[in-house]
C-alpha cells in the first residue's frame, strides 16, 4: 500500500526501514533518499511506525528470559 504518494513510499519501505533501526519519521524518508514534501503522509508513517516497532517489541519479549529465581531461566 501506498503511504506517501509524493515520494511513491509503500508501508514495505516503512517495515524495511524499522527493520533497519529506522524509529523515526525522517529516518523512514531517509532510508528511502527522500523527504516528506506536502506533509499528508507523516500521520500515516507514525502509526506505521508505531505499530511495527510495537510488534517488533511484543515478539523480542516473546523470546526474551524470564527469571524464575533461584538461578533458573525460563522463556516468556
């Protein structure tokens, strides 16, 4: 889908970028050689951005160890 008609930035360009450590509007831009020109998109890029660095969070918590106590590891 189309995000930013302006710069033809798709939400794959945004999740790349996240991938990419991109958590900021103008990062996304940037990892695309672009910047926002009319401004309609940025609502739109931050709650993509929202969105996949929360689910990016969410599934590193999956996988991360919880400590049981008593020097025993257990995953989430």
């Amino acid at each position: 889908m189309i995000v930013c008609s302006c710069n033809a930035l798709t939400n794959h360009d945004i999740a790349d970028a996240v991938r990419r450590g991109a958590s900021r509007p103008n990062e996304v831009y940037a990892s695309k050689g672009c910047k926002a020109q009319c401004g309609n998109c940025v609502p739109g890029v931050v709650c993509a951005l929202r969105s996949l660095i929360r689910e990016r969070k969410e599934a590193a918590m999956a996988f991360a160890p919880v400590d049981q106590g008593a020097g025993s590891v257990a995953y989430a």
